[in-house]
C-alpha cells in the first residue's frame, strides 16, 4: 500500500503528559491487549534510572503506563527475544530500526511468524551506551550522573534534566567529536524511519503532544482504525509543512551516517593484514554470538568438536570461531551493534560485519532486514 501520514494522540491526558510524544504508541498497545488481540507486548520500562532500559512482555494493560516515554540510553534488541522466548505467542513489538530489520530477518528464516506480530515501529535517531552517558554527563555537562532524571534528544542536542530542576544541554555533533554520544553503529545506521514495520511512530513532523506516524501496511491501517473507532485515540492530518519538515530531517540524518559510514568503514576498517591483530583479542566467550540476533541456530557448529582442534573443552580459534560465524550470517548483519557493545575485549566486531554485509549489498543487492526477499546464500527450515 501507499504510506498514509497521520498526527495521532492518546484521548488520556495522564498518558500524554507520560509519553514521548502524544502517546500514540501505548495507546495502540493498550488497545491490543484490552481487545485481546494479542497474548502480550514487549517493550521497555525505566528501571532504577535512565540508564536502566528493562525489556518487559506485558500481559496485563494496567501496567502499560510504566512504559510511556523515550529511553535513548538503552540500546535494547528485541528480535532474538522474540525468536527466543515469543516465537509461539501472538505479541505487539516496538520496534526501532534496528529491530524491525532483525525481526525481518527472523521471519524470512522461519523463526519469528508474521501472523503472529504486530510491529510498531520508532524513527530512530540513535541510542547512548549507558556507561558512555554517565561518563559524559560527568566530563560535559559537568554533573553528578546520579542526579539526572530526565534526558532528550531535541534539536541536535542531548538535554538532561537534573533533580532539582534545572536543564543542560550539549549539541550531540560536539561530544561526538569527542569520542562520545551516541554508539559507533548508530552514528552510521541508515534507517532512519523503518518503513518495514505495521505502523512508525516519531516527533520529526509532529505537533506538540501529537505523534506523527506513517502506516506502511494494511494490518496496520486495521489496527489504527480499530483503535481509533473504539476510542483510544484522536487524529488529525498533518499539514504539508509537516510532512516535508519530516523528511527533510530524515534526509539529514541519512547523509550523516553515510559520510560516517564512509570514515569508519571505508578509511577506518582494519585492513584485513591486520584482522589477526584485532582477532588474537578475543577470549572465545561466545558474547557476540549470544547476543547476536540473527545468531539463531538451535546447534551451534562452534561448539562442535572438530572445529577445537586444539582442546575440545574451550572455544575454536579466533579466526576459525569469526569465520564460521562470517560466513554463517554476516550478510544478514543489520549493524545493530550488539555483538561491539558485550565483547569484553573491545573489538570492533560490529564494524567487521557491517562491512562484510556492504560488500554482499554490493555484489548481491541484497540489504539486509529491507530487501523482502529471502538472502541468496542461507535459507534454512525451520529447525
Ligand atoms: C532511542 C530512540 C531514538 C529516537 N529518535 C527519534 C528521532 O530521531 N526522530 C523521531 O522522529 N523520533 C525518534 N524517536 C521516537 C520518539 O521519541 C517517540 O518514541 C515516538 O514519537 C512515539 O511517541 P509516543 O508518545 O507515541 O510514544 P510513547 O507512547 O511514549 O511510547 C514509547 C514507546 O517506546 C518504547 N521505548 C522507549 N525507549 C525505547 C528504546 N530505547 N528501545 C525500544 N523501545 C523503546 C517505550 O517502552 C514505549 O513503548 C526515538 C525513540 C527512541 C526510543
Ligand atoms: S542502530 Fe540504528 S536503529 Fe538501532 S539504536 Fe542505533 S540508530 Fe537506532
Ligand atoms: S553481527 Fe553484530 S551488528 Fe551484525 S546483526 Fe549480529 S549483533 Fe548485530
Ligand atoms: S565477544 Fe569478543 S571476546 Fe567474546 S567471542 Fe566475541 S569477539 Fe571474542
């Protein structure tokens, strides 16, 4: 279908005054689960600060308020969760790009079920490693992290807002000059608005108090009409204005992360004579692999014997484990960064796969969690 624009709001006022924007996002799940349309959402709730992102699977609406709001310092993965733990459930997902092009991923290797999700999707700008954040806010801003309640991303600045009220902000452009802000794989992640979602929410383009959204699919023009009809939400259209101030901004932020990806992966990325360099870092934790979404086989071949040449008790060789898990799934990489973030000896493993996916992208023209078809090397059954 063509995408349809929509500004959408919560009719709840205490929802509103909770959420990021105007509440659209809770609105919808809160409409799925008290229609029963699904088992439950997953999501995620402030923990102990906002440094602490806590995905949830919520069964019950009444508890859907704790997940209003914007958590830009916790980057979260939701699509091995579901193929994990979900797989059999019918769920309503939010879904930054990052996820939605797992999620699709998953679904093209039968490992997440179509039928079974909807996916409400968010524009996203990028996500600050929490450790980063608190370091930041120390050295920049010049503040105790602990007395931070509140953070945003507006303007091209990261706004804090500290207990006793008052705010600061630094441009995000300046602390990354200084090798901070937001994650390495952010800074050159090209979906900006992901369009393979049921419905994406964001505030480029919106009012204030008002969500904007773009509904990209027909499950998703049901669910928003439903949700609309039984009254849960108000809408109105956005003026041309709005529309074109929407996707200047994403055309912004998209020639941004291709100048960054030209640095890091292009001038940047370590020559292949110096992988061993990088490779005879790793401990063989098996980090990367675990937190690996698109690492999903039930058996995995590195903890097969006959690759452990050397003892069959501890993991393969750096670049025999990094070639089988290359070769395995690199052109399914959707650069989410999540192997980068958890590898202990901070090797840039992110990078590698990225990389290695571009190059595929080249040949292939296949681009990993957009194109809708199925990847041209890898298509395994279910099990
Ligand atoms: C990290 C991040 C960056 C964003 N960057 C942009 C941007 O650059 N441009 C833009 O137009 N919009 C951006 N958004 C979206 C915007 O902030 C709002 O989330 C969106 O407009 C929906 O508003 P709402 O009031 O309808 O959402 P709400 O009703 O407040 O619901 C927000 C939902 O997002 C979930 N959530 C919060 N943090 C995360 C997270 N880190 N990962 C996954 N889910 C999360 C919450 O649990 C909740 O379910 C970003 C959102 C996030 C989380
Ligand atoms: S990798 Fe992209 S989608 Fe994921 S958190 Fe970073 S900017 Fe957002
Ligand atoms: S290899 Fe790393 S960046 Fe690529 S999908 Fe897996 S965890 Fe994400
Ligand atoms: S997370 Fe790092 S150290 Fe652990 S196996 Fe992966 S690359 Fe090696």
């Amino acid at each position: 279908m063509s995408s349809e624009y929509l500004l959408l709001r919560a009719k709840n006022d205490e929802l509103i005054e909770n959420s990021a924007c105007g509440g659209a996002v809770t609105s919808i799940l809160k409409y799925l689960l008290d229609e029963e349309e699904v088992d439950g959402v997953l999501t995620l709730k402030k923990g102990d600060d906002i440094y602490d992102g806590v995905p949830v699977f919520i069964e019950d609406s009444e508890e859907i308020m704790n997940t209003c709001g914007s958590l830009h310092c916790a980057p979260t993965m939701f699509g091995g969760l579901i193929s994990k733990y979900l797989k059999n459930q019918k769920i309503g997902v939010v879904a930054k790009p990052c996820d939605a092009m797992a999620i699709d991923e998953l679904k093209k290797r039968n490992q997440i079920d179509e039928d079974n999700i909807y996916t409400i999707g968010l524009n996203c700008g990028g996500t600050v490693m929490p450790a980063t954040a608190q370091k930041m806010f120390e050295l920049f801003y010049e503040v105790n992290p602990d007395d931070v309640v509140k953070e945003e991303i507006d303007k091209g600045q990261i706004i804090i807002e500290l207990k006793d009220g008052t705010e600061k902000g630094i441009k995000i452009d300046d602390l990354e000059e200084e090798g901070y802000g937001r994650r390495e794989n952010c800074q050159k992640c090209e979906l900006k608005i992901p369009r393979n979602t049921d419905l994406v929410c964001g505030n480029w383009g919106s009012e204030d108090d008002w969500t904007f959204v773009e509904i990209n699919t027909e499950k998703g023009k049901t669910l928003v009409d439903k949700a609309l009809k039984k009254g849960y939400l108000e809408s109105k259209n956005p003026s041309e204005d709005l529309i074109g101030r929407r996707s200047k901004l994403e055309n912004i932020m998209i020639k941004l992360a291709k100048k960054f990806q030209k640095n890091y992966l292009e001038n940047n990325y370590p020559e292949t004579d110096k992988w061993d360099e990088y490779w005879n870092r790793c401990i063989g934790c098996y980090g990367c692999r675990d937190a690996c979404p698109l690492c999903w086989c039930k058996e995995c071949d590195l903890e097969k014997e006959f690759y452990k040449d050397v003892n069959p008790d501890i993991s393969p060789d750096p670049l025999t484990f990094q070639g089988i898990r290359l070769s395995h799934m690199s052109f399914s990489c959707v650069n989410c960064g999540q192997c980068s973030d958890v590898c202990p000896m901070e090797i840039p493993v992110a990078r590698m796969y990225d990389k290695m996916q571009k190059i595929y992208r080249e040949k292939n023209g296949y681009i990993a969690g957009v194109s809708e078809e199925k990847p041209p090397i890898f298509v395994p059954d279910e099990e």
